[in-house]
C-alpha cells in the first residue's frame, strides 16, 4: 500500500509540474524516503549504457527501477569526465580543468548526496563542503552550472539559437528536482525555469541531446542514446 501510494505521489508531482509549463517534465525525488543511487558498471565493470540494462541487471537482483536519468558527461567508452562517487566510492576524481565544450563552461558543478541530503554546488567547492558532509553516498560532475546562488550563468545568451532537449537537476527544501525539457530548448529557458518556476537556488545541466528519462509512473523509457552514469531510484 505504501509503495502505491509513493508512486501515486511520484506521478501527481510529475503532472502538476508539467502542467505549469508544457515545455517540461519534472520529477521530485526525495533522497530522505527514496533509494537513489548512481550507477555506471555492472559487476564486471561493462556499462549499463541504458535503461532497459539497468533494469534487466537490477530485477536480477529483486530491485525495481523507478526512475531514471542520464547523469554527469562521458568519455568515449562511458568513463566520466569528472567526479564520479558510487555508492561511497569514488571512481572517477574532480576534473578542474580548462577545457571545450558545456563540461568545461565554467563555473561547473557537482551534484552530490551526503548525510545532510541532496546539493548542487560549484566543482571548486566540492572539496570543502564534501570534508564537512560526512559520508557522501553519492556525486556525479557535469557543467556548465545553471543557476548559481540565484543567479543565471553569466554565459547564457537570451537570444541564443542553440536549442536542444536538455536536463538538470536543483534541490529545494532537501529534495532533488530532476527536469528534462519535451521540446529544444536554451540553456538560459532551461535555467530561468529552475530558477524563477522551481525556486531552485542552485541548479546544474546535465547534458543535451542525449538527455532520457524513466519513470514507471509516468510510463515513460527514453532508450534512443546510450548512456554514461546513470542516477536512478530503486523499490
């Protein structure tokens, strides 16, 4: 009964949110009564590269995937291209530096679970806030960050006509925000939404044209590109 209902709850969350602005779908995860994990190689160390993987891997086991998005950036081979925490463990280390594309916009950030819950911040600040947060159980690094201290990314261009399907994450009151856009849309659309829709405070992309999503509330599996790290909630 209770997991009908937390999925009843899963979806009215979903819609209601949707329905202020058909140009997204949004999903709140609360990490406080949720099992939300993060999630790049199987036992053998191959990449789940999908969800349906994921799933079939997870049902092997007697868990059930819930929800699902793509997470931080990947190299050519799945590996990430920054911080990757699993499970407590890290994988892959901060990557600050300079470099092309939306990873290296900076500033980029980390979206991290930790003892005191959900957080979007600055990659620069991870070290710090990580020492004082004890066991982070999870943190994946992508960039550029869209909304900073309530404020947009001073790169993003209102008239920009680079438009994509994109997701991001931002926390609000200890919970993660997860939205992914039904139509192309700018990084200064996907931010304002974040900021002035959601009030989230701090907010961090997560990738563009690769951006997918599962929900078994929504009955919804994105499955057309493969994926890197891959956040998901398990019942």
């Amino acid at each position: 009964m209770k997991k009908r209902l937390f999925s009843l709850l899963f979806c009215l969350c979903a819609q209601l949110c949707q329905a202020a602005d058909a140009r997204f779908t949004v999903v709140t995860v609360d990490p406080a009564r949720q099992d939300l994990r993060l999630f790049l190689y199987d036992e053998a160390g191959q990449p789940f590269m999908g969800f349906a993987r994921l799933q079939a891997w997870l049902q092997g086991r007697k868990q059930r995937l819930v929800f699902a998005v793509n997470a931080g950036m990947y190299h050519p081979g799945f590996a990430p291209v920054g911080l990757h925490v699993e499970n407590g463990k890290q994988l892959a280390p901060l990557n600050l530096d300079d470099g092309k594309g939306n990873f290296f916009m900076k500033p980029n950030g980390v979206f991290m679970l930790g003892k005191a819950g959900p957080a979007v911040l600055e990659s620069s600040a991870y070290p710090s806030y990580a020492a004082k947060a004890v066991e982070v159980r999870l943190a994946t690094q992508s960039g550029p960050m869209l909304v900073i201290d309530g404020q947009l990314h001073p790169r993003f261009d209102p008239a920009s006509p680079s438009r994509y399907v994109r997701n991001g994450v931002g926390v609000v009151d200890g919970k993660a925000i997860f939205v992914i856009s039904n139509v192309p849309v700018t990084f200064h659309e996907l931010a304002t939404y974040f900021r002035d829709t959601l009030h989230c405070k701090n907010a961090l992309y997560l990738d563009g044209s690769i951006s997918s999503l599962f929900s078994s509330a929504l009955g919804r599996a994105d499955g057309a590109a493969p994926l890197g790290p891959i956040l998901g909630v398990l019942e």
